[in-house]
C-alpha cells in the first residue's frame, strides 16, 4: 500500500522546469562556458571596481616621467608604460571602454538588424528584397573599413565608435533573426493571430519573437566578443576611443613601437584583450547548447 502511494505522488512530485531554468539547467553541464561566465563575471565587477578605486586624471592620465619603463615588480605588477603610469591602473579602468562598447554596440545591432530581419522574414516579396540586398551591399565592405569611414565622416568619440561597430554588424543579425522567422511564420498560431485581427507588428514582436530568439541571443552574445576586437582594432589603428584613454587596443597600438625591449607593454593588453574575447565565445558556445533541442531532450 505504502508503495502505491509513493508512485501515486511521484508524478505530481515532478514539476515541468520553465524556459529560463531548462536553458540554465542545460548550460551548467558544460564547464566551459561555466568557466567564461565566472571569467566574464571577474572582468565586470574588476572594471566597475576599478572606477570607484582609481581617478582618471591621477591614476590614469598623469604622467611619471621618472618611473617609465619599469618592468614587471612589486610596486608594479605589470611595469609602467613610456610615461610612468602603471600599466595595471589602466588595464583595468580600460575594461570600462572594451565592455561598454561591445555590449552597447551589439544591443544597437541586435534591436536594429532583428527588427529588420523579423520584418523580411514576416512579409516576404519585394520587402524581404530590398532590405536583403541592402544588407549585401554592406556586407560586401569590410568590417574595419566601413567602422573607419563612419568615424570619419561623424567624429571620433565613443558614443559614434558604439554606433559605427553597431551598424556594421546589423546585417548579420538581420540575416539571423529572417532564417529564423521563415519556420515559424507559417505556424498554425500564426494564422491563428491573423485570423483573432491583430496586428502585423504585434505578431512579430508578441508571436513570432519569442519563438525565435535561441539564434538571436547566441548571436548576440558572441557578437560582444566580436565587437570588443572590432573596437580594440580600430583604436589600434587611432580611429576608436579618444587617447588618453587607456582603451586595450590604442595601449597595444601606443606600445608597439616598444616591442623589443618592452614586450609587456603590448603582452598584456594583449591578454586582457584575448581573455575576454576568449569568455564570451566560450559563453555563447554554452548558450548555443543549451538552446539545441536536441540536447533538451537528453537532458
């Protein structure tokens, strides 16, 4: 009797897991995007530190003619540049710079390019042709090329360095959400929407969105990574956030002329630089698991 009532409770016991837990409960099962989340979690809070810990016009910007050049020590972790100031100090205030603009710049690519490939995919015809072969046209011009000519023609400043890097990659994330959309818009709910009289934009962005934001989100996350090389490769070449500040990539472009007696003027940029590019491509690689269906169903 006492076992009947057990397997009589078991089932009601179970409880369906919702969406954000079975992506969380997939993620956790692979240690590496595990590892690029705490890494990633050490970045941010170091750079939010890192803010209230140093003053930008003393710490940062100040110069110490007489303490450059040192390397590597105890009062210097990570030795001071060719004007005296610690390398460490702005490696860490420069997190700031790098986070700020591949976050800020995939979220302008992530709602501007989505909103452009939900509307493809949705209509089809002749709106799907003009924003594709839009998307073509700059997707045919290089990356860095198309980030430099917008700072050009619109200033140099960070703000239009998060919008240039930004609108590059609004092509791959419309190409993106419109492959995803072509599945889902021929779904009986769908016709269902139409035929209760809502709107076009309310079913794409209440219907058919929440149905196609496993590519999106992945995107999105390793669009960060790509967004932080974007921009350290422009301030390596003078085009991205305005000197004096310590941006990765303009402390590896400002050290380069140093490389063969001070390689650690350009190593540990380098490094911040890799590492953290490194964390969020293992984070959407998790993501991109946990979000395969295939991999639900084992789980």
């Amino acid at each position: 009797m006492a076992k009947n009532i057990k397997l009589n409770k078991a089932p009601n016991e179970v409880k369906k897991r919702g969406m954000w837990s079975e992506l969380w409960h997939n993620y956790k099962k692979n240690p590496s995007a595990m590892l690029g989340l705490v890494v990633i979690g050490i970045i941010i809070i170091l750079a939010i530190w890192a803010q209230f810990a140093y003053d930008y016009d003393t710490d940062i910007v100040e110069q110490h003619i007489k303490e450059r050049f040192q390397e590597p020590n105890a009062e210097h972790l990570l030795g001071t540049d060719q004007y005296g100031r610690d390398m460490l100090t702005r490696i860490l205030y420069g997190a700031k710079y790098s986070l700020s603009v591949g976050i800020v710049s995939m979220a302008i690519a992530c709602t501007v390019g989505s909103t452009l490939g939900l509307i493809a995919g949705y209509y089809g015809g002749w709106v799907e042709n003009i924003i594709l072969r839009t998307c073509e046209v700059f997707v045919g011009i290089p990356t860095i090329l198309l980030g430099v000519a917008i700072m050009t023609a619109f200033g140099q400043s960070l703000g239009v360095l998060m919008w240039a890097i930004g609108l590059v990659y609004v092509p791959l994330f419309a190409r993106t959400a419109r492959a995803a959309v072509l599945p889902v818009r021929s779904e009986e709910y769908i016709e269902a929407a139409r035929m209760a009289g809502v709107s076009d934009m309310g079913i794409i962005f209440k219907h058919i969105l929440p149905n196609s934001l496993s590519p999106i989100i992945v995107r999105t996350t390793m669009g960060v990574a790509s967004g932080i090389l974007s921009a350290s490769s422009l301030s390596f070449l003078g085009m991205g956030v305005p000197v004096p500040a310590p941006e990765w990539g303009a402390m590896l472009s400002n050290g380069r002329e140093f490389i063969r007696d001070h390689s650690y003027l350009t190593l540990f940029p380098g490094l911040a630089i890799m590492i953290t590019v490194l964390a969020f491509n293992l984070v959407g690689d998790g993501l991109r698991d946990a979000l395969d269906p295939k991999l639900k169903r084992k789980g």
